[in-house]
C-alpha cells in the first residue's frame, strides 16, 4: 500500500528578518497541484501573533506539533513547509514527542547558511528563526522548550549541520560545548557532498532506529541557483548536488522533511520554486512507494 503523506504549513514568516515567507506554504501546496498535479492532503496552520509574542508563538507551535504528532502516529509522512525557520520547533516538537513516548530518538540533519543557535540572551536581534535549534536541544524560552512535553526534543549527539558558513561566536561556541557536530561550507564540496551527507544520514539512522528528519533552510543552498531567501550568502550547497543526494537516502529511515525560509516574493523567475517543487516531487515518489 502507498504510504501517505500530509503537507503541513506554517503559515509565519514575521520572525526572520523580512515578511513574506508566511505565504510559503499555500504557495508551494496549490503549486504541486497546480503545476505538477501532484495531491497530497495539505494543512496550513497561520500565525496571527506578533514578531516577538513568544505566549502566541507557543500557541501556534502547540498547534502544529499536535498536527506533526498525529501524522506520526497514524503512520503519515509529513512534509514541513515554513514559514521562516522558526517553525522548526513546531514541527520537531511534535515529532519528537510522539518519539519520547515510545522511548525513541529523534534525529535531524540541519541544512543552513546558519547555526540558528542563538539564545535569547545570545540574540541581537530578538528574531525567533535564528534560535530553532537551541530551544529544539532545550535551551530557550521556557514556553517555547516545553512544546507538548518538558523534555528537550533533540539530543546534540543526534543533531548534523551541514552548510554552515554565517555565524556569530556565541552560537558556535554553544554548539561545540555540546559536541555538536558541524559540517561548514568551507569543509564541503561538490566532489565530497553526497558520500559525507549519506554517511551522517545512515550514522543517524542507526543511532535512532530510523528516525531522522531533515530541515532544509532553502539559504543552506547556492543563491546562485536558489535566490529566494532573506538571508543570503554566497557560496552554499550545490543545488543539484543536494537534489541527487536526497534521491539516494533510504526513505525507510525518514521520519519528515522539512522546507524553511522560502520567500515567494523574493522569487522573481520562480527558480527556487521550480527547484522546490522538482525537489518534493522525487521525494514525494520515492516516499510513496519505498518498500
Ligand atoms: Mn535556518
């Protein structure tokens, strides 16, 4: 029987540095079946609440990670679409918690231009989408860390980077004080890409049973192929490369994959949406019919 997957949303997008990433997820879902005629049963949760209304951030998270938590339990694969990368924690809550109550693991290969590391206290900006991953690994606001349990939803030995080449000190040095292990951009090429992502992927597979999930920050690519982000910076992932990489993992292992800071009015010749859409589409296939 084909394996069922949801889309679901996250409607934020006033938690990075420019608006317009909120419309990402109705965006990219009417594209697939519009374009691609690709349906796959879609739910877009929106954030009303402002950039730093971390009791309405908290309630919108709830509800996403209700959304990720029940895909899990019914055996759905979900797809996250942000919405700025803040809404990491929605989705990896929600997942997570369905994995803490059977006693499991997540995993996660984080695919960035950035650590977003950042702590409240660490942050000049205040913006939410540049702490994901220490409010995941339970460092944070207390409302934000306590998404549907109290228990961190990550550990850093379960955590990969891979991209990363724009950073402040104090992210850094949070994320090796935990042992968290780091693939910058500057270690990385076209030639060694796919054996090293492949291999973390499987390192994490067997580390987790199976349970690993993959946040693609769209900035984490090449903005010379995928423009539509806020935060660009020069010399990301290959494009291509990462496209042909994805259609080599072992989908039995994938627990959800996720797309971050796509911003539709910063895509003026739709590339980063062709690319999205091809993207999803081999993942789609490959996920529906893996054996
Ligand atoms: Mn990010």
């Amino acid at each position: 029987m084909a394996q069922r997957i949801k889309l679901i949303g996250s409607a934020i997008g006033n938690c990075g540095r420019l608006n317009g990433c909120e419309s990402s997820p109705y965006q990219i879902s009417n594209s697939l079946a519009n374009s691609e005629g690709i349906l796959i049963d879609a739910d877009v949760v929106a954030y009303t609440g402002g950039s730093h209304d971390v009791l309405a951030q908290r309630e919108f998270f709830i509800k996403v990670a209700h959304r990720a938590e029940r895909a899990i339990t019914k055996n759905v694969f979900p797809i996250f679409i942000g919405g700025d990368h803040s809404c990491a924690i929605g989705s990896w809550s929600g997942v997570a918690y369905n994995l803490q109550k059977k006693n499991q693991e997540l995993g996660l290969i984080w695919i960035d231009a950035h650590m977003d590391s950042h702590r409240p206290e660490t942050s000049e900006t205040g913006n939410l989408h540049g702490m994901p991953v220490s409010h995941l690994l339970g460092y944070g606001h207390k409302e934000l860390t306590s998404i549907l349990s109290a228990l961190p939803k990550l550990k850093p030995e379960n955590l990969v980077f891979f991209g990363i080449r724009s950073f402040e000190k104090p992210e850094e040095d949070f994320l090796h004080s935990l042992g968290v292990k780091i693939y910058y951009q500057d270690m990385l090429s076209d030639e060694n890409f796919e054996a090293l992502f492949l291999e973390e992927y499987n390192r994490l597979a067997l580390q987790t049973n199976g349970n690993v999930g993959i946040s693609l920050d769209l900035d984490g690519l090449d903005p010379k192929e995928i423009a539509a982000v806020g935060t660009p910076v020069a010399n990301g992932i290959d494009s291509r490369i990462f496209l042909e990489t994805m259609n080599k993992i072992d989908t039995k292992h994938l627990i959800g994959f996720e797309i971050g800071e796509y911003n539709p009015s910063l895509d003026k010749d739709h590339r980063s949406m062709h690319y999205m859409l091809e993207l999803l589409k081999s993942l789609i296939a490959k996920v529906r019919y893996a054996d």
